[in-house]
C-alpha cells in the first residue's frame, strides 16, 4: 500500500482516512500461491522476482480473466495464508510509544492474512484477504476482489470482458502503476514509523470503507477500458470489520456515488512489454457525523510501465504514476478553498535469476499551500525507497513449489521533505527489515 | 558552482540507463535455441514431463499432435489433425500457430525469424 493518507488533514481539521484504514488493512501486497495450484504455473510465471505482486503480462491476463485459468485436474481448493514480520527502525524515535511497543526498534508479527484466492466458478474468481494486524491485534477485512470474466471473439479478435466487486479503488487494476499495487509492495506499520499525511483521496484514503462495482473490457489488442462506481460502506460494516475503531470518531466516508475510470494500452512484446494509461475518481468526502455538503475531489492520474523480461535471468522494469487531485474544500474550513495536490511517483528495478533483487523508488508530493490546512503550510513530501531482497523460491525447482514461498527484505525511506517542512524530516527515515512468507 | 548528486539519484538513473543493454546481458552462452525457449516458450510449457498451461514439450519431435501424456485441455483442431510432429511440422506451426491449426488454443502469434525457429526445434530435438 502506498504512504496514503487523506489529502485534507492535519491540525485537527479532519481525520486522516488512510491512518484509520490502516488500522486494519494490510500494507503488504499479496503472493498467493493457490493461483499458482490452480494453474500449474509457477510464480515467477505471473509476478515479477518469482514473488507477487508485481505482474509480468501472464499474470495481467490471469487477473483480467478473473482469476479463473486453472488446469483440468480437479480438486483445487483455493485458500492461501501468508505471514510478514518485521524489524522497524527510525531516526529519530517516536514521540509515543504504540501500545505494546517502544518508541523504536520495534519488530513484529505485523500481518497474518487467509485469502479466498482462486477460481469459484467456471466465470467467477476471487482474491479475498482477511487480516490479522499484528500491531493494532485485531482482524479486518484486507482486500476484496470478486471478479466475473468472459472471453468471445469479435471480428476475429479475442475480447475478454468483465465485472469486479472489490473494496478500494485500483485494487482491480492490472497493472502496477496505480495506487495499491504499486511500489513498496510491504512497508512498516504505520504506527511504527511515520507516513507523509498528504495524499490524493484515491491513493489510500477509501480503501476498505467503500464498496465499488466495475465492468471492463480487455481486447486483444492490449486495448484495456473499465467504467464503474464506489459507494461508501454501511456503518455498522466498518464498525464489525474494525474499520472504525472507535465509533464515536467514524472519519468520512464517500457521499453518493464515485464514479472510477480507467483507460490503458498494455503491449504485451513477449521478451519485453510497456504500457500507458490513464485513470480518474470524482467523489466527496463528508463526515459521517456531520449532515453537510462534505468536499469535492477529482483525481486524475497518469501511469507507464515497462518491462524486460527476456530469459527472466536478467528482469528491467521502470513505470510510475502521476496523480492531480483537485479539491474543492466545502466543508472542511470555514472559508470555502480550491486546492490543488499532485503525487509523482517513480520506481525501477531489477531482478536477477528470479532471486535477487534491487528496486529504487522516488516519491514526490506536492500542492497548494494553505497554513490553516497544513502543520507547516504546505503538504509537500518527498524522498527516496530503496530495497534490496532475496526470494529463494517460486522458480520450477524450488524446494516444495508452490507450498513454499519466501521473501527476505530490507528496505529504507529516506525524507527530503516531511508533510511540508524539510527540516527533521530526516528524523522519519526507516529501515525497515521483513521475512515475508506465502503458503 | 560544486553540483552534488545524492546516492540515489545515482542509482535511480543508473538503473534507467542500463536498459537499452539489457538484450545484450541477456545473451548468455546458452545454446541459442534454449535462450528462445525461456523466452517465448516456458511460461507455458516445460520440457521436463511437467504439463503446464501448455502440454510438456518433451519428446515433441516424433511425437503425434495433440497426445501429450497427462494433458487434457487440447483444442478439438489439435486433438483432431492427425499430425506428427517433424521439424518441417514444428516450422510451419511456429510461424504462425492460428494459421497453420484454425482455432488452436496456444495464443502465441508466431515466431517469423526463421533462423530462431530452427534453434527453437534444434533445442527441442534435444528434450527426449
């Protein structure tokens, strides 16, 4: 999941959205090795390092055609755990200790996930993840994405088309360009070290509050096109699924329909593949305990993405996104305001025989400044993520494929700027260690 | 005026300019029809014995079409074309898979260099 927290926070005019998802959504990224079961295929076939969930084009068509390609033998059962624990260290140390936990170096359980993960009809997939945080010790819906899928030919051209029901906007999303399969795949508990408060709305700030319903259409020729709406979540739903911790503070949640749009071209070359696109939400946001007109958002975004993927010896990828959101503050400040909050985000990487890899990733937050908003003025943050990591399997060979699964990782962020001010926003750099397994 | 590049701006474009060469370090000094096997061919298919989304190309030069052993999920226009599999065969299918079997399951669109297709079948001639 991405550093995502709501857009229109800080000195206390608002609750930051993504904090309190965060609470119970998982900020790593899934491997689920029952697709691989079901298919017969290994995971380095559908993900990038031989570890989810960065997707080589095999695991694009996977996804698109509802998770539902499995082989003839029958019997497969599609669940999946998976396990991440991790050592978190910051510069400076926190100004509070978690509870249960010291003010740094503090090492975790920090999430353990059941997945309904696979095919469930002959049209119908799911990826399904439930969540245990190890750091706020309670259990929440993660990811939902329960998908129907067709394949027909047209004018001689095979089309897939389908339908999505899934919990966060880009959760369905193909591709690892957009917000919440994008670059880091696992991250630090949130409670364990800082997160810029500033990102778009669609970046973060819905996920598990809102149910959306999509139909897209997938064509041959790479073209990729998907139009759909979200509605926030009942109440008592993220209540039960500890979305809302506490009842009496709810946060804001979407009022009406969001419509979510989503165009892209995805060339699939074989030895290598790019793709260019273009994505947007309009919405608003209101407190769920205020009857007013909440705020406007429109958030559109840009993403490309390149892959080399030639023997899968030596794997390139470089892609980013870049997001505009501009707001229209009704309801948040006494005086209305028109914000403007743009994210770039750039990550490449390499992968060597499957097992050994590097990624780089730039980060940059920038918008309108505003000193009743914003701490110091501004919600500008930038910096750098750099990851090294070793996934000894998933490849044809490995030892017990595809039962067992293993990512061992160190990553570290490193701040220019922190919610505006780059003075001590070194103070929040992470290193951040992490076993992560899949079974 | 002293310019000074941070560490990671470094490796970030480092990363960016080492792509055109990639090809190049992906060359290796495998035999080449094994390169464009991992290339084109092993997502979907092993030479080993195991069936994947594809059926195992094991044994594939001599062998009847569409009679893999454990490998059930053959077109009809597969099953059904009474071909064996010779190099001359595996040529013409390769080139151009839909055109050579009409409605066959394999999504590949085909390997025009014919200098690559006969490395691929000189590989696969080996995989007995």
């Amino acid at each position: 999941m991405s550093n995502g927290a709501c857009s229109c926070c800080l000195t206390g005019c608002c609750i930051p959205l993504a904090l309190l998802a965060g609470m119970v959504l998982a900020t790593s990224a899934q491997a689920v090795p029952s697709f691989s079961r079901q298919t017969s295929q290994e995971c380095t076939t559908c993900h990038v390092g031989a570890f989810g969930p960065q997707l080589t084009p095999y695991g694009i068509k996977f996804k698109l055609g509802g998770y539902t390609e499995s082989t003839s033998e029958p019997g497969h059962v599609p669940l999946s755990g998976m396990l991440v624990a991790g050592y978190t260290h910051t510069r400076n140390d926190l100004p509070q200790a978690p509870e249960h936990f010291q003010t740094n170096n503090n090492a975790t359980l920090g999430e353990a996930s059941v997945f309904l993960a696979g095919r469930l009809h002959e049209n119908l997939g799911a990826f399904a993840q439930v969540t245990w945080d190890g750091v706020s010790r309670r259990w929440g819906m993660d990811s939902l994405d329960l998908r129907y899928a067709r394949a027909a030919r047209f004018a001689g051209e095979e089309i897939t088309f389908g339908a999505s029901l899934n919990n966060r906007p880009t959760v369905q999303d193909p591709l690892n360009t957009t917000p919440v399969w994008s670059f880091p795949f696992t991250t630090s508990p949130e409670d364990f070290a800082p997160v810029p408060t500033a990102s778009p709305v669609i970046a973060g700030a819905l996920d598990g509050r809102v149910f959306g319903l999509s139909a897209y259409l997938f064509t041959g020729r790479g073209m990729y096109a998907e139009i759909g709406g979200y509605r926030a979540a009942g109440r008592q739903y993220l209540i039960d699924t500890n979305v809302i911790p506490d009842p009496a503070e709810p946060g804001r949640n979407l009022l009406g329909t969001a419509p979510y749009w989503r165009l892209a071209y995805i060339d699939d070359r074989t030895r290598d593949m790019y793709s260019l696109g273009v994505f947007g939400m309009n919405l608003r946001l209101r407190d769920l305990n205020s009857g007013g007109p909440g705020d406007g958002f429109r958030d559109v975004g840009i993403d490309a993405n390149y892959q080399y993927l030639g023997t899968r010896t030596h794997v390139f990828t470089v892609g980013g996104s870049y997001i505009a959101e501009r707001q229209a503050l009704d309801e948040t400040l006494a005086e209305k305001r028109n914000l403007k909050l743009d994210q770039l985000k750039l990550t490449a990487s390499y992968h060597y025989n499957k097992t050994y890899g590097v990624t780089v990733s730039r980060f940059d937050t920038r918008g309108t400044p505003d000193s009743i908003l914003y701490t110091h003025g501004k919600p500008d943050s930038n910096g750098w993520t750099y990851q090294t990591d070793w996934t000894p399997f998933g490849k044809p060979e490995s030892w017990h494929e595809p039962w067992v699964n293993l990512r061992i990782g160190l990553q570290y962020t490193r701040y220019g700027k922190f919610d505006g001010s780059s003075e001590g926003a070194s103070g929040n750099n992470c290193t951040y260690l992490f076993i992560w397994t899949a079974f | 005026m002293q310019t000074t590049v941070s560490p990671g701006s470094a490796l970030f474009v480092t990363l960016i300019l080492l792509l055109p060469g990639t090809a190049a370090l992906a060359a290796g000094n495998a035999p080449a029809g094994a390169m464009i096997f991992e290339e084109l061919c092993a997502e979907c298919h092993s030479t080993t014995g195991k069936n994947k989304k594809g059926p195992s190309l094991r044994g594939i030069v001599g062998r009847m079409a569409g009679r893999a052993q454990g490998f059930a999920d053959y077109s009809d226009g597969m099953k059904n074309s009474g071909l064996v599999w010779t190099a001359e065969q595996l040529d013409r299918y390769l080139t151009k898979p839909d055109q050579f079997i009409p409605r066959v399951k394999m999504t590949f669109k085909g390997l025009s260099d014919a200098r690559e297709r006969a490395e691929l079948i000189e590989f696969l001639s080996t995989r007995k």
